[in-house]
C-alpha cells in the first residue's frame, strides 16, 4: 500500500471545494496506481503564518510515496514548491489533467505518472 499526498491549491477556497477536489485526487490516483493507498492527511487545521503552512505540508510529503498534483496546481507557489521537493526527492508525482490556457507557466506538462 502506497502513502499519497495530494497537493492542491487551497488559497480563496472553502473547505468543501477542497475536499471535494481531494475525493476527486484520491480516486484518480487509485486508478493510475492499481491498488489501494493510505492518504496522509496534509490539511492543516492550525492558524499559522504562509510559510508555516509550507513548512507543516512538506513535513508530510516527507512520509509520501506518491504526490499527487491537482488541477491549477502550477499557478500556487506552495504547490509549485512540494513539486519540486517531490522531483528533488525521489516521490513519484501523479499530475491531474493540466489546463495550459490556466496557467503562468508556458510549457506543457502531461498528465500521468512520472518516474
């Protein structure tokens, strides 16, 4: 069973579009990985400064084996970060269906797997 953070941009949504986005995450990640996987709970519930929430979820992308990046993912400094802690570090990353006309990066990024 694979550990799965989800990295998803959070600023100016309610906790509803967030976890509804994060059952989305966790179907398509059990279905592009085959098996059934433990989700590490990265919400933090605690009040803390930008860089501290940054800090608390990296803390837990460290007991990952998988990260999972959903939509829109590219456009938040927080998750652009935890993506390349992923990479740097060896954690596979699942990337949700990448919209390229919703982004402020040029280049396309395909959707999948990457190892």
């Amino acid at each position: 069973m694979k550990k799965l953070f989800i990295s998803q941009p959070m600023v100016d949504r309610t906790d509803e579009e967030i976890f509804k986005e994060r059952e989305t995450a966790i179907a398509e990640a059990r279905k592009i990985l085959g098996e059934d996987i433990e989700v590490i709970d990265s919400y933090c519930r605690e009040e803390c400064t930008p860089l501290g929430y940054l800090a608390y979820s990296i803390k837990k992308l460290s007991e990952a084996d998988v990260a999972y990046f959903g939509k829109g993912w590219q456009d938040y400094g927080g998750c652009r970060i935890e993506h390349i802690c992923a990479v740097d570090y060896g954690i596979k990353v699942i990337m949700s269906e990448f919209d390229p006309h919703k982004t402020t990066i040029g280049k396309r990024l395909d959707a999948g797997l990457w190892d």
